[in-house]
C-alpha cells in the first residue's frame, strides 16, 4: 500500500535530504515497486532454513559460503517476496554480523 504525500511533506523531505547532500527534485509522489529480497541476519543459518522449508513449506536453496562478504547465505522463495538469511563466518570476527548478533541473539 503506497500512501500518497502532500506537497508540504514533499517539500519538507526534500529540503531535508537537500542538507544531508542529497538533493532532488521530485515531481510527483514517491512509490515503491515490488521488493526484491529482504535480508535476514540469523545465528544458525542452517536451523533458520529448516523452520522455513519444514514448518512454513517454503523452498530453500542450498548455503553458500560468500568470504569476500563474511558471509554464508540461503535464500528462501515465498509467494511475494525473496528473504536472504545470513550468518556470519566464524572467521570473519569483523563482519558487522557478528556485532548485531551479539546484541541481537535471535538475529
């Protein structure tokens, strides 16, 4: 559902995003298409693919070990949307994963 804005709150975005460096001129109210993937930080990477094949019945691709990223990831199919589940590989202690797992132990 996209919501339509009024020119006031258009002008009040833009002037902010203008102080922030990031000019633009819209003419016509923002919408959002279709997304394409959301990416899920998770502990267990093979756990969370398990709830999402066996419990919701989703379809699950295989891991994959990403190391320039620090990463492995599966990407689970749904009807309307792709999720990418992400852990962090064990020897990747600097990925950014691993310090929001650690404030976030579900992920």
């Amino acid at each position: 559902h996209v919501r339509m804005i009024s020119a006031a709150h258009r002008a009040a975005a833009n002037s902010l995003m203008c102080k922030r460096g990031l000019c633009v001129k819209a003419q016509k109210p923002f919408s959002l298409g279709r997304v394409n993937h959301i990416a899920i930080a998770v502990p267990n990477l093979m756990q969370a693919a398990a709830f999402y094949r066996d419990v919701l019945g989703a379809t699950v691709s295989s891991a994959e070990r990403q190391p320039a990223h620090g990463v492995s990831t599966v990407f689970v199919k749904l009807p309307n949307c792709n999720l990418e589940l992400l852990e962090p590989l064990a020897e990747s202690e600097h990925s950014p994963l691993h310090g929001f797992l650690r404030k976030n132990s579900a992920g």
